[in-house]
DNA sequence: TGAGCGTATTATGTATACATTGTGAGGATG
DNA sequence: CATCCTCACAATGTATACATAATACGCTCA
C-alpha cells in the first residue's frame, strides 16, 4: 500500500470518527510525523481531503478540519436526495429485475434490531444495495458526486444513533426502493428514495436534538 | 501564482479545448518538462485532474486524458439535471426576488445571435447566473457537485456548435427560469430548468450528429 | 515458431534539502 | 498608548535525489 493511500486513509477515518475533531489545524509536518511518512505523501492525502471538502482552507496558510453541524446535514441531504432519486429512477429503468428482486428479499428478511451483529449485517447490506444501485444506473458523474456525498454521510451518521424503531422503519423503505427498481417503476423507485431520505434525515436530526438536550440536562446536574 | 495551479490550469484548458486529446498518455516527467515546472507540482495538478475525473488511471502505472463521447454527454446531463433542478428549486425557496427579476430581464434583453461579442456577454450572463443560483441555494454540497460537472460540460459545449435559433431559444428558457425564481416558484423553476436542459441536450447531441455527417461525406469526397 | 520467464529500463513513489512566503512578535513612532 | 512597520521564524511550495515497482523487450526452451 502506498503510504499517500495510507495517510488519507487513516486522516480520513479519523475525522469521520471525530478523532480529529472540527477545527483542528492540520499541519504538513506535524500529521507526517504523527502518522510516520513524509511530507510528500501527507501533502498528497491532504490534497486529497480538501478536495472531498473534511478540510477546509482557512487562510492562505492554515488548514483545518471542516465544521459539520445540523444545517450540515440538511444540506447533505438535499444534495443527497437529488442525485440518489436520479440515481433510482435510472436503476429501475436499466437495472436487473432479478437482482433487485434478491435485494428486495433480503431486506424483508433483515432484522437489525436483534443485536450488534445483525446491525452491522445490515450496514453491509445497505452498502451492497447503494453499489448495485450506483451500477444499474451506471452514470460514472452520479457515481463519482454521490462518493462525495456518502464520505461526509458518515460523519453525520456518527452524530446520531439507530433506534430499534428506526431501524426496522428503515428496512421497510429499503425493501420498498428495491422493489420498485426490481418492478421497473422508476417513479416509486424516485418517490420512495425521498421518502426514505426524508425519514432518514428526520431520525437524524431528531437523535442530535435528543442528544444535545442530554448533554444540556448533564451540564444542568454537574 | 503556485507552479502547480499553473499546471492544473494549463493542463485543464488543454484537455477542456481538445489540445489534449482522449487518450493522450500523460507523464509526469513529461508534461513537467513541457509546462516548465517540476515533478512535485505537476503531480499535484494530475491528481486534481485525476480527482474531477478528467484524466483517468489505465494501468498501475498509466494515466490518459479520459475519453469522452455522446453517452458520456447523456450521462453528464442525467447529472446535470438532477443537480440543477435541485438548485432552482432551493433559489426559487431561499433567493432574492429581485436579483433574480433583474436577472430575468437580462435575459430578455440578451441578443446572443446578433454577433460574436454578444454571443460572449450571453455566456457570461449565464455564467453570473449559475453563480447567483449557487448562492441562492446556499448548498456547498451541490455546488461542488455541480462544480465538476461544469469542468466536464466545456468539453460537451466544445463538440457541438450553437446556432441563432438554439441561442434565441436558450434566451427565453434562461428568462423563464430567472422569471420563476424571482416568483418563488420552486417547482416551475424545477421543470423549466428540466426543460431547458433537455432542449441544450438535444442540441448538442444534434450538432454533433451532424459534425459526424459533414466529416464522414469529407472522407467520402477525399 | 511461439510462449513464458527473467532482466533491464523507465516510470512512479518517497524522502529530503532548499526557496519562498505568510504570520506574528517586538519595537519604534505618531 | 495605540498603531504601524520591520524583521525573524516557521510553515508551505518546489526541486531533486533516491527507492521501488511495473512494463517491455529479448532470450531461452519447448
């Protein structure tokens, strides 16, 4: 593995995991060493970073790690919903009837809510459904705009927290979307992704609000 | 100016103008030595160009300026309107009325058919458009995303040709566009810009059938 | 004669030295 | 006392030398 690939992949990780939290200056030097290459590859995976928009130019000389807040996220999401409604609508005209039909079971199957296990079985689902999806639509600029957009995904999927509730929620929208592309219908298939991303978000910005009362009501009793 | 925006920027126009053509292998040491600066930055400008997509990776170890034909441009535009429609509809939303009134009535005055002065203070009007639209969105997400779909549209508008009646009619679909903004009328300003992305398609695809006529019955009479 | 392997070549990948420039601290001046 | 200018420092930007690995060529063997 080359050590540019090495450093993005583990500044990468890091931000999304909040490790290296929003507004942490990002030097050359500093992050080479801490992450034992040198600066040439560093500067590359940086390079990289901002490109993607996790690090953000601050003045001619200071670069640090992007905020992301919940208007963030909303405006992830509106990004979001544009490119994967295209993108379901292509897939139901164009993709494989048989595959989504399997995709389609498998949802209806999942139990997510039965354990850590289950859930992380789940994730990979949704992450085999988001792949069959990019390949029926086959468009390499929906692709490569919705690469993007799932990076920064996961740092508000962090933000939050699954329910139960959610979850089984959410794995009836997904079995909806795979049927609808499975049927050929591109118009459920569209309407369907806006509701599951509507939902999604909601749960989303409802877990923060939740969480942000809890850390409020600590700091109260502290 | 740093060495290596010179040579993303050279780089870039040159792939943009068709200079650089699809396929063209292009080395590090080699377009280093052309453009006149070092390995280092120019390195730097093949990623950026590697990251927008316009240089793609052949083997391990060899890049070449991505090819790009007609499917290419129907995907592009798949994209295109996903993005755009996106944006018109946050604009219509969130934009200042009157800017966009003002914008629309540029439109109406424009004359882009008249001569090769006004057919550039039209593209230029455009391009204050699409800016004001970005702004008006407010949404970074989408215009980053539209951003590099921009990159890859010059090279769409450098294969085909307008004629008068596509830029008298590209006039009145900018003006209603604007006009509906300015009204906030998300979803006309949605559909108008749908409308107006499938005519400049259709366009396009059609200048470059034709191109393709007029080259095959030169090497018919050659 | 063709296919496969080994080696030479040449490219990329990395490290580091040097150049350049933004930034901040300190002092001088109004 | 505040502000502006200057200078020093430290960071980025660039060039280049070195390490590494992929590719192509030629040789050998079947």
């Amino acid at each position: 593995m080359r050590a540019s690939d090495r450093a993005y992949a583990t500044l990468l990780e890091e931000i999304q995991l909040g490790a290296l939290a929003p507004g942490t200056v990002v030097g050359e030097a500093a992050q080479a060493e801490r992450i034992g290459v040198s600066r040439t590859p560093m500067r590359e995976a940086i390079g990289r970073l901002v490109a993607d928009g996790l690090i953000t130019q601050l003045s001619p000389r200071v670069l640090a790690v992007s905020g992301f807040d919940a208007d963030d996220i909303r405006d992830l999401f509106a990004a979001r919903r544009a490119l994967e409604e295209a993108s379901a609508r292509l897939a139901a005209r164009r993709g494989d009837r048989a595959s989504f039909a399997a995709l389609a079971a498998a949802f209806s199957a999942a139990r997510p809510e039965t354990g850590e296990a289950s859930a992380d079985a789940y994730y990979a689902l949704i992450q085999r459904f988001d792949a069959e999806v990019d390949a029926a639509a086959d468009n390499a600029y929906l692709t490569q705009a919705l690469r993007t957009i799932r990076t920064h995904l996961v740092r508000a999927r962090r933000l939050a927290r699954d329910h139960p509730d959610r979850l089984r929620a959410s794995v009836a929208e997904h079995a909806l979307i795979a049927d609808a592309i499975a049927s050929g219908d591109a118009e459920l298939a569209a309407h369907a992704t806006h509701v599951h991303l509507h939902h999604a978000l909601a749960a989303i910005l409802d877990s923060i609000d939740h969480q942000a009362d809890r850390s409020a009501s600590q700091k109260g009793t502290a």
